[in-house]
C-alpha cells in the first residue's frame, strides 16, 4: 500500500494543474504581500496574525480551486479507462480510494505550505521575523477546515459529473460578494477585518470568538464524513 500511496503523490505532484496553481499562489500571493499586507489591516502591524489571516483568506480561493482540480483529475476519460486496470490489483476498492484520500490530503498540505511561503519570505526579509508558531495557528483555524470540506464535498460532486465539480469552484467567489455573520467571517475573510475594530485596542491580540470555532469544526466534520461516507458507498 506505501508503494501505491507514493505512486499517486507522484501523479499528483507531476499533475500540470497542481504545477500550474502552484505558480499561480506563489505570483499572486506575492502581489498581495506587496499591495495589501504589507500595509496592514485595519489598523494593525502587517506581520500580525490578524494581516496574516487576510492574506491566506485572498489565497484560500486558489487552495479550494487547486483541490477540486486535482479531485477532477481522478475523473478524466483518462482515468477511468486506467482505473479498469486498478480493479485487478490486489488491493480491494475502497482502500485504494483511501490511499487517493491520503495522497490529496499530503497534496493539500503541500499547496498550503506553498500558500504560505511568500508571507515566511516577506516577514523574514522585511521585518527579520520568522513567526511561526503564529503562521502555524492561523494557517490550521483558517485553512485546514476548508480544506478538508473541499476534499469531502469535491469527491462526491465529482461523482455526479465534473462540470458539477467546475461549478462548485465558484463557492469562494460568491461568498466574498456575500455580506456574513462574524462566526462564518474565516469563510469569507471578513473576520480579519471586522474583527479588530470591533476590540477597542490598538493592534489588538488575535483571537477567535467561540462561534467561529463552532462553524469551522462544523465544516471539518462535514469534511471528513463525507469523505468516508463516499468510500462506504464504494465499498
């Protein structure tokens, strides 16, 4: 199972759309370092994790959009002429579907880590800081839920037909246009730029209210048990 899991973080990786998106985070993350957080947000220091958390909220939607292409991938002509040759391997149906789920999920991590890297750059060019234990908690409250709900939802839709899968690559848009409440502020990004003003302190300390916590492990479980729900089905 290691040899098959390794062969399909290799597809994945070789795949020209996670090549092609990983390019694109790294140009226009970069942009949005330049432009935007490096003046701060509302009013706080642009190495704060409230700056921070506006930044990976501009590049959320690639991270979504980067998932559900790599999801597609699986569902080409393609690939299901290849996986006529996977059903007489040895390893039963439904493994080899959690082995995909494990080889997107260590795709995904890489694609967060790439997200990431232009803000390590910038901070340790521009201000010599290397803060990561708060990139860290920023980047898992904010990215990781969504993350794992893009993986969930993704593999069901896909199923049901890949312009569906397309369509869905449109939810981030249409939630940036949509004026939310504060706890679902992590799925838009608002949160990181209400939230400070809303505390009655310069640069204040970040932290999180107890309904954006709620709606962010609402959206990991749903994640994760359509995740396996998909597999059972396959089973």
């Amino acid at each position: 199972m290691n040899r098959i899991y390794g062969y399909e973080c290799r597809r994945l990786i070789l795949n020209k759309f996670f090549i092609g998106i990983s390019v694109l985070i790294l140009v226009y993350g970069w942009q949005v370092i330049k432009n935007i957080t490096i003046l701060g947000v509302s009013f706080t220091a642009p190495f704060s994790a409230w700056s921070f958390g506006d930044y990976l909220s501009h590049m959320g939607v690639f991270l979504w959009i980067g998932i559900l292409f790599l999801i597609g991938f699986y569902h080409t002509k393609a690939e299901k002429r290849r996986a006529v040759i996977f059903e007489t391997a040895p390893v039963k149906p439904y493994v080899h579907e959690l082995i995909r789920v494990g080889a997107i999920l260590t795709v995904t991590v890489l694609l967060v880590i790439i997200v990431c890297l232009p803000a390590v750059v910038f901070y340790g060019s521009v201000f010599d800081l290397y803060p990561a234990g708060m990139i860290l908690c920023v980047t898992l409250f904010t990215l990781f839920p969504i993350a794992v709900f893009a993986i969930g939802s993704g593999k069901l839709l896909a199923h049901v037909g890949t312009p569906v899968l397309y369509i869905w690559m449109s939810v981030p848009f249409i939630l940036k246009m949509i004026p939310l409440p504060e706890s679902f502020g992590l799925l838009n990004g608002s949160f990181f730029t209400e939230r400070p003003l809303s505390i009655e302190e310069l640069d204040p300390e970040f932290s999180l209210t107890v309904g954006v916590i709620m709606v962010q492990s609402i959206v990991f479980i749903l994640g994760v048990l359509m995740i396996f729900f998909k597999n059972k089905r396959k089973r």
